[in-house]
C-alpha cells in the first residue's frame, strides 16, 4: 500500500495546482464581459467599448464571442459546483519563504492582508496521506487476513538489501529528473508549508499598493518578459511593454506567448481585485466593520482598462485574459486521460465520487471545444527552440520565485497559486512527458475507437441533450427519438454512459463481439508495425479498413445510426473537424509540403534526388501544412538515452569513489573493493 500513499500524497497538490489554477482564471472571464454592462449603453462611450469587447484572439483559432458562449454556458456553471469541494477548497502552500531576490520590509500592515489558517481538525484526512480510510474498500486488502499469505516459499522473502542510503540517493535523482520539466516553484513538501481554506480567503483587494507592489509587477515585466525594455510611464497604469511596440518588432510566437499569459495573469488578478474590492471599513451604521464592506468597484475598473488611462492598451490586455484562459483550458483537454483516472481522495467517499464524476463531466465539455489553442506550433525550430524552451521555462520559474517577494499574505497566496496552475498548464503543454496520452485524449476523433465507444454505451444522444443529467432531461421534457428507431439487433442492455454522451442502451454479448472483433482487425490493418516489417501502407488498405467497420456497424444496427452520431458522419465523410484538435492532424494533399533534415523538398523533385539512392539509410521525412514553418527535427539525444547517460555517469562517480577508498588502504586494491561490494550486499 505504499505505492497507493505516495500517489494521493505526491500527486495531489499537482492535480489541485492544475485545477484551482485553471478555476482562476476560467472563472472570471464572465466579470470581465459584465463590469461594463449596461441595459442601454451610450454610444462611443468606454462602457459602451469595453461591454462590445469581441473579434478574434490574437494567436488562436477563435474569436471572443465563441469563448464568451462556451464558457458562461457549459464550463463555469460545472466549475462553481467544483470549487466547493474539499479536494479543490483545501490548498498547502508555504507563505514564510524569504524574498530570494531583495530584503522586502513592506509587509501590508493592514488586518485584510491576513490569511486564515486552517485547524488540522478541518483538514480532511485524504488530503494529509491517510489512506486508512481509502484501503477499506480495496478488495484484497478486505479478503487479505495473515500477513505471510503472499508468500512464496521457493521464491523466499523479498531482496530487501538496497540500504536507505541509498533509497535517499534514487529519489534525489527521481526529484532532480522531475524538477527539469517544472515551469514553477513547488513548496508543499517544504517546512512551513500549512493548508489554507480558499473559501475563507477569497482574493480581493486589500490594500496592497504603492511601490512595493509596483517593484513585484516591474521585475515580472522588465527582468523576465522577453521584449521588456526600458518604458517612461506616463501614469502607474500605463504599458510596461506597449502592444505597438511588439507589432513593430515582430516578436516570434515563444515570445508573444509568454508576455500574453503574463499579461493574462496581471488582468486576472487585478479583475478580481475590482469585483471584490474593500468599499468601506465602516458599516452602513457608521460603526467599524470587522469584517468590512465589499463590492464591485467600477471605477477602479475603469481606471485600470479604460483607453484613456492605458494608452489604449486596455483592451489587449482583456483579450490576453481570454488567450490565457485558452491556453490553460488546452492544458486539461491535453491531462484529461490522466485527470479522469484520478480518484480525488479526501476520505469521504460520498463526496469522492460525485467529485468524480463531476471532475469528468468537465472534461468531456472541455474536450469538445471546438477551437484549442494550437501547442504543436511553438518550439518547433530544432536545436535552438531547445534553448528557446529552456529559456521560457527558466524565466517563468523566476517568476514563480518572484510571488515570494509580495508583501501582502493574501496577495502572496492567490500570486503563488495562479503562477503554479499557469505553470502546470505550461508543463503539459511543453514538457513532453504528456505527448503520448495526447493521442489517447482525442482517440475519439478515430473511427475505430468511437465504435468501440458505441459497443458499450449505445448511440450519440442529440446535441441538446449531451452532458445533461436525467433530472434535467426530465425537466426540460427532451426526448431521443433517433434512439428509439436506432435500436442494436437482438435487443440491448442498459450500460449509462458516465459523461453522458451515449443513450446507455449497450447492444448484447454476441452484437458486441461483432464490432469487437472488425475494431482489432482494422487495427490491425493500419497499424504502425507495417513500417516494422516493410509494408507501404497504401490507400486501398484504409478503405478496406473502413468498409470492414462500416460493414460490421450495418450488422448490428440494420437501421443505421443517427444522423447527429459522428460514426455516421464519418462513414459518409460529412463531419465538420473545423475548429477541432483533429483537424490539425488532417492535411489537405494541395496544402501539404515535405521536410528532411530541416529543409524543404520541392513537390516536383524525387527523394532520390535529394538523399541518394542507398537503400539501407533510414530518414525521417515530416509533413506540415504549407505557411507553418519547418516541423520540429528529431532530438539528437533521445529522452531514453540521456536517462541512461545520467545511470551511467552515476555509477562511474560511485566507481572513483571505491577506487579513491582502495588507494587510500593498506589491503591491496581488488580485495578492498571485493569485500567492500559483498559487504553491501550482505547489509
């Protein structure tokens, strides 16, 4: 059960990073469409501007209206249901580390700067690594009654004689190998790390300003950001890097990407700060308030994104909050395979699995979204967008140092927590140790495996009726009518669909096999071990593939599947990928251009022409749409072999040190190290 303890303990704040993270920033791009609201606006007025912010995101495929429906409609509504839950309302955090990189003696003196701790009573006993509670519905653990059950009596005991020394030096190694891909402080495990409750410590304003705060926001600006150069201000709200400036330097993408985040960042927070702001610390009865009088402050919105008051940058900072929410949402669409297997274990298995299933609902609506922010495009320039990504990383790891600099406690606490949920979201997308689960997060956009799919949990249910529970179909008296004529032969079972995309009515034993069994064959057919053994995957070979799943489709449902059911819609090619992660793995021939060795190949010339007539040389020849630049070139070391590399340099330093021990000895040489190893071994 150690394994089991280490990941609710280690993996947790990850997935809480990730997610509150996420909340704070998906949260509130309804407040910044509303704080300019009004019934009947007065044209040519700020309000009247900002309430018509729309038009499309710099460096995404959508436009604002699209993020504005999406969310306000289908992902904060789930989000709000999530945040009250005590996987997500609990958060560890170390708020007593030292400013690393001045003495700050601008502690915020004031009584709304504090940040409520929680009692450890509170804290639920999941989240502290008690995994008591959990082992009591594990199986084995109930039917396991002597402890010597599992023992094998030819094989003996465990080999127990790795020391603990040496346990120590293998997770040294394992963090240090971790801590290369981080984009962000992690300080939970460090002393003085203690839970904070988020509800108790919404974040608003408090009173923190002055030069204290403009240091924080000039260091993240000026020392960090990759265009920042020296700007005379004309107001404390004016542009430390102005948007023209970046237009007329043609920033490349790496580096628009990182200021807009930042930049989304900053309005994130100072968006919060103007929908909760402290209005008065008196009572309406003229009586000092302990609590304080809080509200929206329009104002002080307007001074911080009016275009009178920013230079007219105002507004790209708004669209830049929206391009950090589509960054970060791109994140758990990409973590959603690993997100959906979690447990998010507290120790109350009541609320465990309606969190659960809460957690998965989400991100089957986030997978749907029909415009993700496009990854794949940045760092993709070979040696030097390497250097470039370390690069990116480092600076925004110093950023994430820098949120130990602020003077205010509860400032501190939402800076660190939304840095490390952007940090982890830059994680996902960037580090490369979630590439392969990307093609299992959108393995339904592949025919076979939405047979697979429809073998479980019956037909798509109509559009207005997916991800809806059966109190709200019931309430809003919807009705699948394509699920009554589409019915599976020989009759079916009820199987639900837990993210409430398929009507549940699974198709029998014997109807199941059928489609089962065309799903491996066509598989089989198409599968990447065909470059393994020689064989040029042809055209014909997928068609024969798709006739075989459509084929055994037409068994099982004679009456075919419902219009809206995206199996039927492929089959007859009328699915609309516009807008979808799958379409950027379709390539149309007339847009589609070859590359070898970070060159392009002309479209009338031969590979032979190019790279010889020797049969027994393998290359690696990437496709890329034309217009987007070279693709990434293969890594000149691979991760496999630099982990080896890393082994072997390990065992080569513990080698000298024997051999340092031996020539410091009387004994000779190899009998010191003989006995020196057996004695290790019989330790």
């Amino acid at each position: 059960m150690a394994s089991r303890r280490t990941r609710h303990s280690g993996e947790l704040s990850k997935l809480q990073w990730l997610a509150v993270g996420v909340v704070a920033f998906l949260s509130i791009v309804n407040l910044s469409c509303g704080y300019f609201y009004s019934e009947n606006p007065e044209p040519g007025s700020d309000r009247f501007c900002f309430c018509q912010l729309q038009g499309t995101i710099d460096d995404c495929s959508c436009n604002v209206d699209t993020v504005d429906y999406y969310n306000n409609v289908k992902i904060y509504p789930r989000l709000r249901s999530i945040l009250v839950k005590d996987f997500f309302r609990y958060y560890k955090v170390n708020l007593a580390k030292e400013c690393p990189f001045w003495v700050d003696d601008s502690k915020c003196a004031m009584r709304f700067c504090h940040v409520e701790h929680c009692e450890e009573k509170d804290i639920p006993p999941g989240l502290k690594g008690d995994v008591s509670s959990y082992q009591k519905y594990i199986k084995e653990v109930q039917t396991l009654t002597n402890c010597n059950e599992d023992l094998d009596v030819e094989l003996g005991f465990l080999n127990t004689s790795i020391s603990d020394k040496a346990h120590k030096e293998f997770k040294k190694w394992a963090d240090y190998d971790e801590a290369q891909d981080n984009f962000c402080i992690l300080d939970d495990h460090e002393p003085g790390a203690e839970y904070v409750d988020l509800l108790l410590n919404p974040e608003r304003y408090t009173g923190y300003r002055g030069e204290s705060a403009r240091r924080i926001w000039s260091s993240i600006y000026l020392e960090n950001c990759f265009q920042s150069h020296s700007v005379r201000r004309k107001n404390p709200y004016s542009a430390m890097i102005p948007y023209n400036d970046m237009i007329q330097n043609e920033v490349c993408l790496e580096h628009r990407v990182f200021y807009r985040m930042v930049s989304g960042l900053h309005s994130s927070i100072n968006i919060h700060l103007c929908a909760n702001y402290l209005l008065s610390e008196k009572s309406s009865m003229g009586f000092v308030s302990p609590t304080g009088v809080w509200g929206t402050n329009l104002d002080e919105f307007e001074r911080r994104f009016s275009p009178h008051t920013t230079d007219n940058e105002g507004s790209h900072w708004l669209r830049n909050l929206y391009f950090a929410y589509l960054v970060e949402l791109r994140a758990l669409a990409k973590v959603a395979p690993y997100l959906s297997s979690e447990e998010y274990f507290t120790g109350q298995d009541k609320e465990d699995k309606e969190l659960k299933f809460a957690v998965k609902d989400l991100l089957s609506v986030i997978e749907t979204f029909p415009s993700h922010f496009n990854e794949s495009v940045m760092f993709s320039g070979g040696t030097s967008s390497i250097k470039l990504k370390n690069e990116f990383r480092e600076k925004f790891m110093n950023i994430s140092k820098i949120m130990d600099c602020v003077g205010c406690d509860k400032c501190r606490l939402w800076g660190k927590l939304q840095v490390q949920g952007m940090g982890t979201a830059l994680k996902i997308l960037f580090s490369g140790k979630f590439d392969d689960k990307i093609d299992s997060s959108y393995a339904a956009k592949l025919k076979e495996d939405k047979i697979e799919e429809l073998s479980k949990h019956g037909t798509m249910l109509p559009p207005d009726m997916l991800g809806l529970t059966d109190e709200q179909v019931e309430e809003l008296k919807l009705v699948d009518e394509w699920g009554e004529k589409c019915v599976p032969s020989g009759g079916w079972v009820s199987n639900a669909d837990p993210v409430g995309r398929r009507n549940g009515r699974q198709p029998l034993k014997k109807m199941q096999d059928v489609l089962e069994k065309a799903v491996a064959d066509a598989k089989l057919m198409i599968t990447k071990k065909l470059v393994e053994q020689g064989t040029i995957l042809q055209l014909k070979m997928v068609q024969d593939a798709l006739d075989l799943l459509r084929g055994a489709v037409m068994i099982v449902y004679p009456m075919q599947l419902p219009p809206h059911d995206p199996i039927r819609m492929e089959f007859s090619n009328t699915e609309d990928l516009e807008g979808t992660q799958a379409s950027l793995e379709v390539i149309e021939p007339c847009k589609a251009q070859l590359w070898f060795a970070g060159k392009l190949l002309p479209s009338d010339a031969k590979l032979r022409d190019v790279v010889g007539g020797n049969e027994k040389t393998k290359i690696i020849i990437k496709l890329a749409k034309i217009n987007e630049g070279a693709p990434g070139r293969e890594p000149v070391v691979s991760e496999e072999a630099r982990k080896q590399m890393m082994m072997h340099a390990y065992r080569r330093q513990e080698e000298l040190k024997v051999s340092l021990t031996c020539n410091r000895d009387y004994m000779p040489c190899s009998f010191r190290c003989n006995w020196f190893i057996h004695a290790g071994r019989v330790q």
